[in-house]
C-alpha cells in the first residue's frame, strides 16, 4: 500500500499585528517573522514539515507573500515552487475554508501554526502515522500534561484538566476528509480554549462546558463531544514530546523556547 501523503498548511497570519506582545520584542509587524536563536519562527515551522517525510506539499496562509518574502531564506523556496501561499481571511476557520478551496486536492491537510517553533520532523511524522492508522474526519495533536512539567517545570501551560489527566493542545491538527473542514468553525473565534474556556460555550454548548469545567469527562469523552456537535469524527493524537504545545504567544513563552533553541542548536547569532 502507498503511504499517505499529506498536504500542510501554516497559519502564519497577524490577528494583532506590531501590537503582538512577541512582535513587539524585535519591533516586527508579524510574529511569525521574529527570530528564535538566529532563524524566524516561520521558517522553522516550514523548515520542520519541508523535513517530514509524509508532507509533500506546503502552504502558507498570510495576508501577503510579501510578508514572507523579507526573509531570504523563504523568498528562495517561494521562488523555487518549494512552497506556496494562500491569501488568509478574518479569522482562524475562513482561513482554513479559504485554503481548501484555494489548494487543488487539498486532504489529508495538515493544519500547523506559525508560531509552532519546537516541533520537529519527527513530531510531525509521529502525528501523521497516528492519522493513517485509523479512520476519522478529524484529528487533535495533544500531549499528556505530566511529561510536560517532568521536563519543564517552570513552564506554566494551560493544561485541559480532565477525568482522566491533563492534556495541552500542541497546535496541531488533521483534516483527513472533506467533511473535516466543518471542525474548523470552532476555532472562529481564536480557539485557545485551555486559555479561554468560555469558548468552549460558543463552540461545542453548554452541556460540553459543564462536563469540562467539572472535570466529568476524560480526554476521548471531549472528542466524542466535539464529534456530536460538529457532527464529524474527531479523534485525539497523543504526541510523546515536551515540547509539542510549546508555541510563543508571550515574551516568557519566547524566553523559554529560546532557551530550549539554544540548548538544542547551540546558541546563534
């Protein structure tokens, strides 16, 4: 059988522009163009899925190429067709629905974020084989909560507190089917929902609230509840690395992914 081949999509768009806190650190209009230890946000994340053996294309969604096109090293693969971009649009899900319909045979689609700097090659294949060793509409990157604080125990995450155990969300997602593409209108209105869980009303009902708040329903219970009200199959994917939900929405959030950078790499000028 051949292997699955995903297509992958970047989130790299700027709800908040030069006021994003990260932005703000290097005086940049887009936080995905901040650099971590010599190399921009953006381009690790395509460099990473450019290293993943089961993506064969990429895409990024941004309200301009030229944005991408101040960092060199981006500029070539645009020019050499090693990439490509989609325009993105008001929020998290039209972007999605913009790009699916803009990208020709666009599923299995991989849905990453711009600022996604510490996933790995490796992270990104583990996750892909988890969605081709089953059926399902929807796949969910998450990692177990207690092997983020055994490595990381300053580094303070919004954790899904469930029956079962804490998860954070790695920022990661598969749409394997077109129906998939219904999932994305939770997140019309930024998702984040460990952060803000009050979301969660907007998104999945007052039911699935409940039964998160009160901590009544395990992991694979939030995913039968996503699945009901979305009316699409979504499934968790257990990712096994620290560093999976690590993203930078903060300027301690860029200290410590720094910090990791440059334990990992050496540190860059």
């Amino acid at each position: 059988m051949a292997e699955l081949k995903f297509t992958a999509l970047i989130l790299a768009a700027s709800r908040r522009g030069a006021q994003d806190p990260v932005a703000q650190i290097q005086g940049l209009s887009h936080k995905c163009l901040v650099t971590l230890n010599g190399t921009p946000m953006v381009q690790r994340v395509i460099d990473c899925l450019r290293g993943a053996k089961h993506i064969s294309r990429i895409f990024v969604s941004i309200e301009d190429p030229a944005i991408l096109r101040t960092i060199p090293a981006v500029a070539a693969m645009l020019d050499k067709g090693e990439i490509a971009t989609v325009p993105s649009e008001g929020n998290l899900a039209q972007s999605v629905y913009k790009a699916v319909a803009e990208i020709d045979s666009p599923f299995p689609l991989v849905v990453s974020a711009g600022d996604n700097a510490l996933h790995t090659p490796e992270m990104i294949d583990h996750f892909c084989g988890e969605v081709a060793a089953s059926e399902a509409d929807v796949y969910v990157a998450m990692t177990r909560a207690q092997l983020i604080l055994d490595k990381y125990p300053g580094g303070q995450r919004a954790f899904h507190r469930l029956r079962d155990e804490a998860y954070s969300s790695c920022n990661l997602y598969c749409l394997k089917t077109p129906d998939g593409v219904k999932a994305a209108e939770a997140f019309a209105t930024g998702g984040q929902f460990g952060k803000k869980p009050e979301r969660i009303i907007n998104a999945f009902g007052i039911w699935a609230f409940i039964l998160y708040k009160l901590r009544l329903v395990t992991l694979d219970g939030v995913m039968r509840q996503i699945s009901r009200a979305m009316n699409v199959t979504v499934r968790k994917a257990l990712i096994p690395w620290a560093e999976g939900p690590i993203d930078v929405d903060n300027a301690k959030d860029y200290a410590l992914v720094t910090q990791i950078l440059e334990a990992r790499e050496g540190k860059r000028t």
